[in-house]
C-alpha cells in the first residue's frame, strides 16, 4: 500500500469515527432499538434533565438490578409510545407509563380502594403505582431495598400520613379476590360474610314461621 492510499485510509476511518459520534450525540438519523443501550446513549447523565427540569436520569446499574430489568422488560417494555421511532432524540412529551397493562388486577383493585378514584380526597390525583414502588429502579416487594419492603413501610407510608408507625407495615395495599383467604384480613372478611348471610336465612326464615303461626291463630 502506498503512503497516499494508507493516509487516505486513516483520513477515512477517523472521518467515520467523527460521523459516528456526531450521528449517536444529535441524533440526526435513525438508531437501532435492539436493546437499552440506545436510550443510555443519552439517560445515563446524571446531569439531564426534560424540558420542564424534571430529572431524567436513568442509572443503568439500577435499572438492571430492578425488577423490569432482571425479566428483560426494557425501556420500550413500559414506554411503548417509542416503538418504531426512529429520530433520536425522541418528543420531549411521552405518554404516561401504564403499569395496568401488565398489573391489571392491582390496578383495578388502588382504583377501587382508598389510594384511587374511589376516595373523594384523592379523587383529582390518585396515587399512581410510581409513588410507592419508585421509578425505574423498582424491586420486589420482598427485596430489603425496596421501598415497599415490610420494614421501608412506614418510611414510605410517612411521606403522605405523616406519623406513620409499625400498623403501616401490616396488611394488604393491594387485597385481590383471589388471596383473600391467604390474610387474617380477608379470613375475617369471608367469615363476616357469611354471618351476614346466614342471619339473613334465619330472618326470612323466623318472619315466614311468624306469618304461619298468625294464620293458624286466626
């Protein structure tokens, strides 16, 4: 290879080298979706921030380690209004995330109870699954770190009920029908219930025996 070839070679490959880095950093043109590493080409700043000043930092050590993370849920998992896009970087405006499209049953069951649109004080703003579970680090509900954790409880609890104790760690947020039973809460429930239920039969049964017993006196 001559000199003039091989400079042009070197000239090329870091006139490429420049491109790329140009191309990924202002995202002129399209980038592969394959995986997360294309959302922290960007997100893993701690210095970035939306358009609003909102922090948008997303700390992939965090993210790997969350719940989502260890299952392969990635980044289009839950931001599902960036599939197919292919101008980066994306509108400064995304969708909420909607956790109920993979937790449906837990949805519905905070839409229904004290922390959703069924309490007349939180009806203009229910709490949202991200205010007690966290962002994109969540964890499982067993795991010591998680916020949710029996002992994190009442910390967390404590940053809307102020004074929050030990009886925050105790019982069910999300009581659904079908472990209802597994809970002294939900035991307590059926058998409630069914003593409703049974005086009821009983009632009807003693006005029905009162009403022969008139006629029969007639």
């Amino acid at each position: 290879m001559s000199q003039r070839s091989a400079w042009r070679l070197g000239a090329g490959l870091v006139l490429a080298g420049m491109m790329t880095v140009a191309f990924v950093r202002a995202g002129s043109g399209p980038l592969p979706q394959a995986d997360d590493k294309t959302c922290f080409v960007c997100h893993d700043d701690p210095e970035l921030k939306s358009s609003a000043g909102t922090p948008i930092y997303v700390q992939p050590a965090a993210f790997a380690a969350s719940v989502h993370g260890r299952t392969g849920r990635g980044c289009l998992g839950c931001h599902i209004d960036l599939k197919g896009v292919e101008d980066f970087p994306h509108a400064a405006d995304l969708e909420a995330v909607a956790c109920a499209r993979c937790h449906a049953d837990f949805a519905r069951m905070t839409a229904g109870g004290v922390h959703g649109t069924a309490s007349p004080r939180l009806s203009d703003k229910p709490v949202q699954c991200k205010d007690c579970h966290g962002y994109h680090d969540v964890l499982p509900s067993s795991d010591p770190g998680s916020p949710v954790h029996v002992s994190n409880r009442p910390a967390t609890c404590g940053r809307c009920h102020e004074g929050a104790g030990a009886n925050f760690a105790r019982g069910r947020v999300h009581e659904l029908a079908s472990t209802e039973l597994r809970t002294p809460p939900g035991v307590v429930r059926v058998l409630y219930k069914a003593l409703i239920a049974a005086m009821g039969v009983f009632f009807l049964a003693y006005v029905a025996a009162d009403l022969m017993r008139a006629r029969r006196d007639r």
